[in-house]
C-alpha cells in the first residue's frame, strides 16, 4: 500500500535516527523506514501500555487507508503535556514514525504534530527508539 | 465462540477496565506488582521443584519445604490472579486475539494440571520416598515440567507485548 | 571516569550487538526476568526464614546454605543479563536517576543479604534485632525491584 504523503524527513529526525538503541522498538519497527502521515482522526485510543491514533490517510490511488499509529501510554503523554481531550475525532494530525516490520498499517509514532500547532514526542518511554531518552 | 467475544467486550467495557485502561500510574502499578510477584509464585514453586530434584534446600525435608512454601505460592497466586485479571479486562479485547496471551493461559492450565496430579499421585505416598537419595523417576518428571512450564509462561507473558 | 567506562561498554563488540540487533535486547531481558523470578524465591523465603516468619523447625542458616547456589546462580544471571542490556545504550541508563538509585539499592540489599548470611551463620539463637534486620533487607531487595521498573516507566 503505497503512501501518498511519504515525505522527505525533517531534519530533526534525520539527526536522532542515528542514536537508534533497539530495544523493544526494533524488534517491532523498521529504523530505516521513516514515515509521515496525514489525517484525520478517525478513532482514538487513550490506553495503557500503548495509545494509538487512527488516521485516514489518503492513498496515492485517491483511496483512503486507515492508519494506527502507535504513542506511549497516557502516563507518559501527559508528562509531555498532553491531555486526553487535546485532540478530537475530526482533527487532523500529522504523523512522523517508522514502520511496523509485519506489514502491518502501523507506524510508531515519534512525533505528532497537533491542531493547535504543538509537536509532541509520541514515543514508548524506553523502548529505545529514536528520540528515547531517559525522561521518556 | 461468539458468545467468548461478547464476554471480552463486556468486560473490556466495564468501567473499572476503561479507568484503568485510561490511567496515567494505575496501570504501570499494576503491572509492576504482577511483574515482581512473580518471585512469590514461580519463585517458591521452582524452589519446591529443586527440592524435589535435589538441587537445593537439601538438608531441610521435602514435605517440610512444600507445606511451608505453600501459602507463599497460594497468596502469591491470588496476587497475580487480581493484577492479571485487571490487566486482561482492561485490554480484553485485544488480548483474546493475541497469540502468545492464549498461549500463556494453556500453560498455566498445563502447569496447573502437573501439580495436581503430582499431588494426587506420587506426592500421597511422600512419606515413603521422602528420605530417600532421589526422588521417584514421576516426582522428577513432575518437577522438570513444572520448571519447564513456568518458564514459557514467564517467556510467553513477556512476549505479549511485542505481538499485535 | 565511571562515564568512560560505560561508553567503552557500549563499543564493545557485545554492546554494538545489543544495540543493533532485533531481537537481542528483548530476548536478554527476558532472561533478566526470569531471573528476577528466581532471585524473587530465594531471596523471600532466605529472608522469611531469617525473620522466623517461614520454616521455624530449621536454622535460618540452614535454610540459607540451602538456597545460596541458586539465589547466587540467580543472581550472576541478573548481573550478566543487566549488563549487556546497559551495553545497548549505556549513556541513557548512566544519566538515569531511576537506574542510578537501582544500582545503589542493589549494593546496600547484596551487602546486607551478606552481612545477614554470615551473622545467621554464626548464631544458634537468632536476636530479635537479627530477625528485624532480614526484614528490611528483603525490603530492600523489594525496592530494588520496584527501581527497575521505574526506570522502564519514567
């Protein structure tokens, strides 16, 4: 499935790519295959461990797909400011992750970038991926 | 079958499963405390199968390591049990479809099986054999497969997270 | 010069396979975990038995000699298999507040679980203040435990 939004990385990925520590990220998500996604949300899930964020992402065949992208649990996203009613169904959000390594439509998602302009850090605390530090 | 995937809805809905699906230090609580009772459970259950074997607690009686374990293992089970239970409720849907969770529930029902029977049979005549160098050849084979068992339940539980 | 040491760690052929490798990391803390699960028994029912809560017919040091080859091969187990996890990353875990106080909490619990073995040993009547002491070793070790999580957590 081909993503019509597959775009070159920013910059600031491209400089934590390289600090890549495989923990439980690797073993689940391809480092080498960064991606963006644009949506709009179409179902959220504020839950423990993981939540996860469904986006219709348009294909480059004019359909649209529906997305998962994988962010810590609420715990760590509301360390990083983020409170569940923040974004809504409807929203659009703009998504850069890596790929699932099965196939799967899922990215775990490094970073979002909210309706009202916010970028957050979406990763898993400790799993390793780009970006992990150890405040998560 | 149907009715298995309603029963994990149901309780995937309940709202205690929601709130601690939903909570910011519950549910890493939660999940810690079933992490470390661990050593509680299969700790003292591997303790009582070395003792079987003969590899370790050598010089204290068999029947008395086992009654004296026991209750460990029981109220280290019963800790377990809740933790385990609120954490499958709060993600029960998706836990039915995981693999490696369904596989984790068969060896635990497989390590439960191995202990009954283990003490339905060759443990009711402990007192014969307990004084003896080694233990009866199904004693031993009743201890290696509870070590067995409990190992892939450790690893299959470990390994839930990594498959969607 | 204790940072120097971690780094080197992490450039070891060991600690660039930790870090570049699937499943490596996942599968050397599943071995972390089971030994945290053995540890777990050995170092409950020791201290237990220290205390006089578990096993009364026998001596504390009875109990404890028959332990100590397994709580230690649990425990070699957890040093090694920590060791190569740290490798993977080792400038993340050494800035970390939560792994920090893990380590420190691990030096005083073996210190003290050392400490108790040898006064148990040495007794045929174990003090009230000897039995007090097992306690707060095994909570000790218990906190060591709950560090570890955190650090996964925070």
């Amino acid at each position: 499935m081909k993503l019509a939004h597959l775009m070159a990385l920013p910059l600031a990925l491209l400089t934590v790519a390289p600090a890549l520590a495989h923990h439980s990220f690797s073993a689940e998500f391809d480092g080498k295959k960064p991606v963006r996604l644009v949506g709009k949300i179409s179902k959220i899930e504020w839950t423990n461990p993981h939540s996860y964020f469904y986006l219709e992402v348009a294909g480059r065949d004019g359909k649209t797909a529906t997305w998962a992208c994988e962010s810590g649990g609420p715990g760590a996203l509301s360390r990083r400011g983020w409170k569940k009613g923040d974004v809504k169904i409807g929203d659009t959000l703009i998504v850069d992750g890596y790929l699932a390594k099965d196939g799967a439509h899922l990215i775990d998602a490094r970073r979002l970038k909210l309706p009202d302009g916010r970028q957050i850090y979406g990763g898993t605390p400790g799993d390793g991926g780009p970006g992990d530090n150890a405040n998560g | 079958m149907n009715l298995l995937v309603d029963f994990c809805q149901w309780l995937n809905d309940l709202p205690p499963s929601q709130t601690l699906a939903e909570s910011e230090w519950a549910f890493p609580i939660v999940e810690s405390v079933h992490v470390l009772a661990l050593g509680l459970v299969a700790g003292t259950v591997a303790l009582v199968d070395l003792r079987v074997l003969g590899l370790a607690l050598g010089d204290i009686r068999l029947t008395a390591v086992a009654r004296r374990l026991l209750p460990l293992t029981w109220g280290g089970f019963a800790v377990m049990a809740l933790t385990g239970g609120a954490l499958f409720a709060s993600e029960a849907v998706k836990l039915s479809h995981n693999p490696l969770f369904l596989l984790k529930l068969v060896l635990l029902l497989l390590a439960g099986l191995n202990a009954w029977v283990f003490h339905a049979t060759v443990y009711r005549r402990v007192a014969v054999w307990e004084q003896a160098p080694v233990a009866p050849a199904q004693a031993r084979v009743a201890a290696i497969t509870s070590l067995a068992t409990w190992t892939a339940i450790i690893i299959a539980g470990r390994f839930i997270a990594y498959v969607h | 010069m204790l940072e120097n040491l971690f780094r080197w760690l992490g450039a070891t052929p060991v600690g660039l396979y930790m870090r570049d490798s699937d499943w490596g990391f996942a599968s050397v803390e599943t071995v972390h975990l089971l030994g945290l699960t053995a540890l777990g028994g050995a170092v409950v029912v020791a201290h237990l038995a220290g205390a006089g809560v578990i096993l009364r017919q026998s001596s504390p040091a009875a109990v404890q000699r028959g332990l100590r080859g397994f709580g230690t091969g649990a425990l070699v187990a957890l040093i090694v298999s920590g060791v190569l996890l740290v490798s993977s990353k080792p400038i993340r875990y050494y800035l970390d507040g939560a792994f920090r106080i893990k380590m420190l909490l691990l030096a005083l619990a073996i210190a003290s679980s050392i400490a108790l073995y040898r006064a148990f040993a040495n007794t045929d009547a174990p003090s009230p203040a000897l039995r007090g002491a097992a306690l707060l070793s095994l909570g000790l070790w218990l906190s060591v435990g709950v560090a570890g999580r955190i650090i996964g957590f925070l």
